[in-house]
C-alpha cells in the first residue's frame, strides 16, 4: 500500500506515521527526517537547508524530489510505504504521479490555535532524537539525559509562518486530491489512539 500523510505542521502526522506504517508492514518516508539527516551531517545540502528551514520556508522541489525517488527505489519499499511530509506543493504531487501511484491520502485537520501551542511548546533531545512537550519534563531534560532544545523552526513567529507557507503552497493538495478520488479527512484535534483507529478503520487495516 502507497500513502500520503497531509496535515499542516504540527498536525500529529509523524505520530501517526510511524503507527500506520508499522501496522500495515510498510516503509515510513519522511522527508524532513532525510533533510535532517543532512542538516546533523553538515552535507552542502544539508546547510543549504538549514538556512530555508530556519525562515519557515520550504526547500526546493527538484532536491526534493531527487530524494524521494532514490528512497523509493529502496529495497524496504517493496511492500509499500507511507509519505510523512510530502508532497508539499501540487508541483511535487504532480511529479511524484510520474514515479509511482498512490492509494490513499489521509488529510489531518487541527484547529489553528492547536498547532501554534504544539509547536512553539514542542523540545527537542540532541542525544536520543526524542520529541517532547515542553509541559512533559519542564527541567528541560530528556529521560536520557540529554538537555532538551527548541528548534529555530519551531519558535512562534517563524511557526506562524511555516502555516502561512502551508496554507499558500500545501493545502492546495487537499483539493488536488480530491480530484483523484482518493482522499479522505480525519480529526486530529481526537487523542493519538483516536486518529490511529480512525485511520486504520478508513484503510480497511
């Protein structure tokens, strides 16, 4: 099975992407892990990145799209795999429709006001990768020891921005996929369990 998680920043989809793919067996793709990646390696376009993300913006689609292709061509993919993170633009969505098909794509809907507090709240451990809530260990450390950090991306003006940016350049997705017949919207103000079962049941998993 072929997945796209769409959700504005914030929305709870890497959360539900690791759940859904390792409930149906698939690869989890997810974009701004790979940029990361590049970022925590200092790659040329790992810097590059650094500096479009930290402004809230989004990196190009050619770069992009170099990525995804390489990671689907991957031998964990042959079961299928789960995109967390893209495709942004209808641009990338229409280039993605030139490498594989897809079967579903789950919108996640959150209210506004819950995304700014998720996201400028949201801490980060430079040792293990975990992600907390601020409210979680307010000490601000990890459990493993780590001393927890916030994002520059994840700070409240440049938050407010990334969901301008999302408005403007992603939600477009939704009525673009809605064309192709195979979207469908779930709740993501419900608890973690709640969107996890709503999915499931909307995948026939």
């Amino acid at each position: 099975m072929k997945l796209i998680l769409l959700g504005p920043p914030g929305a709870g989809k890497g959360t539900q992407a690791v759940r859904i793919a390792a409930r149906l067996g698939i690869a989890h793709i997810s974009t701004g892990d790979m940029l990361r990646a590049e970022i925590r390696n200092d790659t040329p376009l790992g810097r590059m990145a650094k500096a479009i993300l930290d402004k809230g913006e989004l990196v190009s689609d050619d770069v992009i799209i170099g990525m995804v292709k390489n990671r689907i061509a991957m031998s964990d993919c042959a079961r299928g795999f789960l995109f967390d993170g893209f495709p942004r633009t209808v641009a990338q969505a229409e280039a993605l429709e030139t490498i594989t098909q897809i079967d579903h794509v789950i919108n996640i809907e959150v209210q506004l006001n819950r995304l700014i507090d998720r996201i400028s709240s949201r801490r980060m451990c430079p040792d293990c990768g975990g992600t907390y809530h601020v409210s979680q260990y307010p000490d601000g450390v990890c459990p493993c020891g780590g001393k927890l950090y916030q994002r520059d991306d994840d700070r409240e003006e440049t938050v407010k921005n990334r969901l301008t940016v999302y408005e403007q350049k992603t939600a477009p997705l939704i009525a673009f996929y809605q064309k192709q017949g195979n979207l469908f919207t779930v709740n993501g103000d419900a608890s973690i369990d709640q969107v996890e079962l709503e999915i499931s049941e909307k995948l026939g998993a």
